[in-house]
C-alpha cells in the first residue's frame, strides 16, 4: 500500500500553488471610454482599452513607435505610389465567428471616409479615391496623390478594421479581431476582456483582464498600495512615484508619449482670434512653474505641437518665454490694457485640472481672468471638442504625429491658415526624408509664430505595476495599453 504522509501531501501541495501561473490581470486607468467605437470619436479613452487587444488594422504601431504589419501580413506599393496593395493574413475571424477578408477592409475604409462619417480622424482617409476587392485575401487602396504617411494613417486605431454586420452594436458590444474578445461593461467602474481562442495570431498570456477606471490620483494611490488592482498605466498622482520606487512590491515605469500638453485656444473667438492677444497668454505662462506643480517635475517643456524625440523637432521655447512684462504689454498693443474675461474648460486629467488651477493664477497676474468649469470627458468632447464653445482649454493632444490637424479649419480650435493648410499637403506628397524634414521645421515654425495654442510640456507616461509583471509598455507611441505580451513571472 502507498501512502503519503501529511506533511510530505502538504509539501506536494504547495510546490503545485508555487508553479500554478497567475494568468488574469486587472490593470486601472484614469479615463473610461465615453463608448467603444474607436473608428467614430476623439477620445482617446477608447483605444487605451482597445487598441490592439481587440481590435487591430491593416498595420499597427509598436511600442517604439514603429509601424508594422497588423491584419495585412505584407503589401507592395506601386512604382507611382498611388495604388498599396495589401494581402491580409489568412485564417482571420471576427470574435463572432465570422471571417475578416477584404470585403471588411473595404467595408471600414469606405465608411471611414463617406460624407457622413463619424470618423474624428477623417482626414487620415481623404486621399483614397478607390478601394477595389481583389480576392478574399487581397484588397488594393488607390490614392489620389501619393502620400508618405499613408501606412502610418493605417496604424491608428481611427483605422481598425471592423464588420458591417457588427457596426450597429460596436458602441455598447465591440467585435474585432484582436487577441482578446470583449465581455462586459459596467459603465463607471470596468470593462472585462477574456482571451480569444480562436485568435489568428500568437495568443497572450493573459487569459483575462480587466480595466478599472479610477478618476481620482487619492483613489489612485490607494488602489495600488493594496493591491486592488496589479497595474495602474498613466499614474495620475506622480508625487507618490517616490514611494513606490521605494517598495519592492512595486515597478516604476516613466516613459514618454506623443501627448503634447496644450493650453487649447478658441482661434475664432474675440479676443483670443487676435494673435496679439494668444501671444500675451504664452509670455504670461511659465511652463516649468506648471510641470513642477501639476506634475511633479514629469515632462518636457515644448514651444511647438511637435514631440521633443522625434529627430525633426525643433526647439521653439524661447518664442513664448515666461515674460509678464511682455505680456502686458502685448495686451495693451491689442487694446486691452485692463485685460479681460474668457472661460477655462477642464477636462478630468490630473495634468488638465492642476494645471488649470495654476495657469489660471498666472494669467490673472497679467489682467486675464477666467472663468473655471471642470468636465467630465463627455462633456468635454460635446462641448469643446464638438462644440468649440470655449475660450481656453487644457488637453494633452496623444495621437502620433499629429501637426497635421492644424490644417483643419473646422477643428475645435479653428485655426485657419491657408500657407500651413498647402505646407502639409506638400509633406503629405513628400517622400525625400531631408525634405519632410525641412517641412516639418517649417510647420513647427509656423504655429509657433501663429501663437495658435498655449504650447505647455510633452506628458510623461508614468506606470505603477506589480514587480512580478512583464510586458506592459513603458512608452506611449499611441494610445494604448498593448496586453498581447503581458505576463506574469512567480
């Protein structure tokens, strides 16, 4: 007869729990979706769960910020550079069984760009002139001139690729192709993702996540120093990063985004549409006052919207250096000696609500009083996205490569400048990397001499995390938090 003794039972036992691999993860984040179609809004919210876990595009973008192939596994590009074609990885199918071939591809881009898109992003799709169906596996997107940016357009998540027989749903109940299905919302507190079995690719480690939307930085620390939640990306209390870098618990990661911080100005509204007057507000703003008390010294001042580590920034700060004098002046040279009145619309961000507080005090030392209300992201992006019904604002703009936005008259703060508007086409249409380069300087020049926005800091993307997990990104190319080669290590 065999026979175990106790101890030696509760020995096997706990080698068994030791070896046993945690494979869920509740990971928390400050901003909840508004809904859950990235290919039909601005907020930024929606693909920071989504992006690549559950919906994914023709390319993708990784945490270098490189593009690589996503649903297309490989492309050739005409000699003219007019006609891409793709040839989609094969074995594809949507989280409800059905196939993704190139009748979905042609399907998303068409919607995308249709008069009555929804799409935040439409202009990413305004040079295609045609989307042909080859075969089931191959789709050819001709363009009307060519265009340098063309496979980085694909990458953002305003581009993924999504099912006409799904579209209906896709705000409440997202369906895609990604590595994780969704599985339920509970609006103000978590969405729930499980891992897809049918996945096309190579499937993550997790088997379950789960995102937590936790708004207040108090609420924040709490959450993590119990361990409620195994990760927090974008931390929004970066004062208590010392204290966590100081516990084994707990790994400190402080990458960097594409999130240009801006005091977000209304270019169409009097005054703020004289340039005399936006260049008043930019000497009456010291940047560094903003970054040490909104973000505990975490981030990078910037003169321009461009980001400080792309090899083509330029250093603009000293056109809008920290001068009240000036600023005075400049409001008098406008016809406002006394100064005068606008509103100041926050969004919930730590960065947005700190830092509104801090601008607001140095622009009353100048004589420009504003008038405070605090948002929530929806109201925000009803309001001031949508709406333009602002004077001042304060959002951290995280799309990649971004500058082209201001070639958009009709966005929320309506700048409209025909010689920039004709700059970005020429970008678009340009290949030669020095030339792009001498463009982009040119672009970055040009709207700091515009004044058009209250250039503040380039955010930093501070993430708190069990010390056991590996694979969360530690910078911020895009908008997401990329779970596919996430893991836990005993």
């Amino acid at each position: 007869m065999t026979y175990f003794s106790k101890s030696l039972l509760a020995a096997t036992f706990l080698a068994g729990a030791v070896q046993a691999q945690q494979t869920d993860l509740t990971i928390a984040l400050q901003l909840e979706p508004p809904h859950l179609d990235p290919t039909s809004a601005a907020a930024g919210a929606i693909d920071s769960v989504l992006y690549t876990n559950v919906f994914e595009g023709l390319t993708k973008f990784t945490e270098t910020g490189a593009v690589v192939p996503g649903l297309a596994s490989r492309w050739d590009i005409s000699d003219d550079g007019l006609t891409y074609t793709f040839h989609l990885a094969s074995g594809v199918t949507f989280h409800d069984g059905t196939t993704m071939d190139a009748e979905d591809v042609k399907f998303s881009l068409d919607r995308a760009r249709a008069d009555d898109s929804a799409n935040a992003q439409k202009a990413l799709f305004a040079g295609i002139s045609d989307v042909t169906v080859v075969d089931p596996q191959t789709v050819k997107v001709t363009l009307s001139s060519p265009d340098g940016n063309f496979l980085f357009n694909m990458a953002w998540g305003d581009a993924v690729i999504v099912a006409a027989e799904s579209i209906e749903g896709i705000k409440q109940t997202p369906i895609g192709t990604g590595p994780f299905k969704f599985d339920q919302w509970v609006q103000g507190d978590r969405i729930e993702l499980s891992q897809n079995d049918t996945y096309w690719g190579t499937k993550p480690a997790l088997t379950k996540a789960t995102f937590k939307f936790i708004s207040d930085p108090t609420a924040a620390f709490a959450a993590m120093m119990a361990q409620d939640v195994d990760a927090f990306a974008g931390f929004p209390a970066p004062e208590n990063l010392p204290m966590f870098e100081a516990d084994p618990r707990f790994k400190v990661l402080v990458g960097s985004t594409e999130g240009e911080t801006i005091l977000s100005t209304n270019n169409k509204m009097p005054p703020l549409d004289n340039v005399l007057v936006r260049e008043a507000i930019s000497h009456a703003i010291d940047r560094q006052a903003i970054i040490d008390g909104a973000m505990f010294g975490l981030g990078t001042p910037i003169g321009t919207h461009f980001a400080p580590h792309n090899p083509a920034y330029v250093d603009l700060t000293g056109k809008s250096a920290y001068d009240p004098a000036r600023a005075k002046e400049l409001l008098a040279e406008a016809g406002l000696p006394d100064g005068f009145t606008t509103t100041l619309k926050l969004p919930p961000p730590s960065y947005a609500r700190r830092g509104g507080e801090i601008i607001a005090a140095q622009l009353r030392e100048v004589g420009i009083q504003t008038e405070i209300s605090n948002l929530e992201w929806a109201q925000w992006l009803e309001e001031v996205f949508r709406g333009k019904d602002f004077g001042l604002t304060i959002v951290s703009h995280t799309e990649p490569f971004d500058i082209g936005i201001y070639a958009r008259p009709d966005y929320y703060f309506q700048y409209d400048n025909p010689a920039f508007q004709d700059l970005i086409t020429e970008l678009t249409g340009t290949t030669d990397p020095e030339a792009r380069k001498a463009l982009l300087a040119t672009a970055q020049e040009t709207i700091s001499n515009d004044y058009v926005n209250g250039y503040l800091f380039q955010l930093a993307f501070p993430t708190i995390a069990d010390a056991r997990l590996e694979g969360l990104w530690q910078n911020a190319p895009t908008q997401a938090t990329d779970l596919t080669n996430v893991r836990w290590t005993q």
